[in-house]
C-alpha cells in the first residue's frame, strides 16, 4: 500500500456498480461528490465509498445509498487486502409511500451496539443486527417495492398500514 | 395477468426457462446469485433482474464508471459548508447526540471520520513503507 490513500476503493465502487446492475438499479451516470446531492464516489484519500441508485422497473421509487468508510486493518467489517471498514450505513427508502429503513456500523455514537438496523417505522427505533452488505440492502429495497405494491395491490396505501404489514424478518440480517 | 404477474416469475418458471431443478433456482436465491423477493411464503425473481442474470452469464457487465476526484482540502470545505461544522465538532456533536440521529446524520457523521482520519491513515500508512 502507498501513502496515495486507499485506491481500493475503485475496487470496491466497481464491485458494488456491478452488483446494484444485477439487482436492477440503475446510477446517475455524473460522478459526484456533493454532500446536498450525491451520486457516486470513490475516494482514496478518505477511504470513502459512496453509491446512490434508484431501482428501475419499478412503478414506486424506491432507492438505496450506500457508504462505506475503508481504512487500513482488518478489525473492521468487510476485511480484505489488509483493509476493512470502519463505519457504514446501508440505506433503503421509498419515496411515495414514504417507508425507509436502514443498517448501520456506528462504533461512534453507538460503542454498546455498534451493529444494529433502523426497521421501517414511524418513529425512530434501532435493533441489534449482524452485519449488513451492500447485497442485503439491494435485497431489502426489492422485497420492500414487492411488499409495497402488493399491500397497495390489497388496498393498503397509507405508509403506516403498510409498514404494520410488513414482515420485518424479511428484512433483518 | 396482472403488472406484479408481469415483473416477477415464479421459480418453475425460471427453473423452465434455465432447463434446472427448481430446488437448484431456490438455491441460488438463497445464496442471492439470483436476486429474488418473497411474496408471503413464495419466491419470485424481479424479471429485469433474471434478465441482468442472463446478461452476466453472457459476460456482459456495466460500463466502467467515471471517476471525479476532488482534493481532500475540496471536500474538507464542501463538508463546512454543507452541515457549517468541522469533521471534529460535528464528531463530537454525533457521539453526545447533540445531532439527531437521522439516515442523513449517519452519513454525514461516515464523512466527518473519514475527513478527520484521513491526515492519520496517510501517515500510517507511510510509516508502514519500506
């Protein structure tokens, strides 16, 4: 490794791009790093991966943002090459109904749970979980448009019948 | 058939389609090689997604990506005007609960350790050259 940061990151943005096309998410074609909009990052400096993308076949917009934070280690999440991350956060969201979850590693403000998910609610709650991926949010975000429109297909259209209905076992990892 | 019937199939379906056991398709969503959601006790693969399969089995992957790098200093003050705070108070805001504890402050808070780490991950790794 060279004192030019952490050019794995390209790797790993790489990785997730091809990953997010399997799953059927598309990408803003800009790169861009900016804190109001962002897109897509990879910074070899600041160990930063970061992707935002929108599911496409889909008559709800429903997206995910990932970031991840690399650094030099393996005591982190997600160790290879001598490198793992210290903090992520896996986000999965649908605009209209407004339902989000997301899966954190947050060994700052959490020390006691550092490894926990916020599940779809309307108010703000955290859990223990194992360790998320980018994989099992992608996942998430297509069982979350599943459950939606089927719930909406059945009648149910405010956020909050909805998320009652939800299964959360389908979401936690 | 209705638009659900019409983006999703049924796992006999892509087992069919793949001339496979089903048992072997359920296997590959269990392992998410093959994208899948439940519909109550059921599987079924997002079509778009059994298509990218396909696709990948091909060989075919997505454009490279473009790449856009701005210096460190750059995004040390992006990130001052985006939340007005330094990466350490916006830390130490974080970590007291000062910030509440939204999806946008967790992001932000990833950003603001990455930003505070970098001068020390950089020497680190220097130290560790031959």
């Amino acid at each position: 490794m060279s004192g030019r940061g952490i050019p794995f990151v390209f790797d790993r943005l790489s990785e997730i791009r091809d990953q997010l096309h399997l799953y059927g998410f598309r990408l803003d074609p800009r790169p861009g790093t900016s804190y109001v909009d962002p897109t897509y990052a990879a910074e070899p400096r600041t160990g930063i991966v970061e992707v935002t993308a929108g599911l496409e076949d889909c008559p709800l917009d429903v997206r995910v943002q990932l970031v991840e934070q690399w650094r030099a280690g393996i005591d982190g999440a997600h160790a290879q090459r001598g490198l793992s991350v210290l903090a992520y956060t896996y986000w999965v969201g649908c605009v209209d109904p407004a339902i989000d979850l997301h899966y954190d590693l947050d060994p700052v403000r959490h020390p006691e749970m550092p490894l926990h998910w916020h599940p779809p609610a309307m108010t703000v709650v955290r859990r223990p979980c194992g360790p998320a991926t980018p994989g099992r949010a992608m996942q998430a975000a297509l069982q979350l448009a599943a459950d939606i429109e089927r719930l909406q297909a059945q009648g149910l259209n405010a956020a909050a019948d909805i998320v009652d209905s939800l299964d959360l076992g389908d979401y936690v990892p | 058939m209705s638009d659900l019937d019409s983006r999703y199939l049924t796992v006999p379906q892509v087992a069919a389609e793949l001339q496979m056991d089903a048992s072997a398709v359920y296997k590959m969503c269990k392992s998410q090689q093959l994208p899948s959601v439940r519909f109550g006790k059921s599987v079924r693969i997002p079509r778009l997604a059994y298509e990218r399969y396909l696709e990948r089995l091909e060989g075919g992957r997505p454009k490279p990506l473009e790449h856009d790098s701005p210096g460190s200093q750059d995004q040390l003050e992006d990130f001052r005007d985006a939340t007005g705070h330094d990466p350490e108070t916006w830390i130490d805001g974080w970590r007291s609960g000062s910030i509440p504890d939204t999806p946008e402050n967790t992001r932000l808070a990833i950003h603001a350790l990455a930003l505070r780490d970098a001068p020390r991950q950089r020497a680190k790794q220097t130290a560790a050259l031959p």
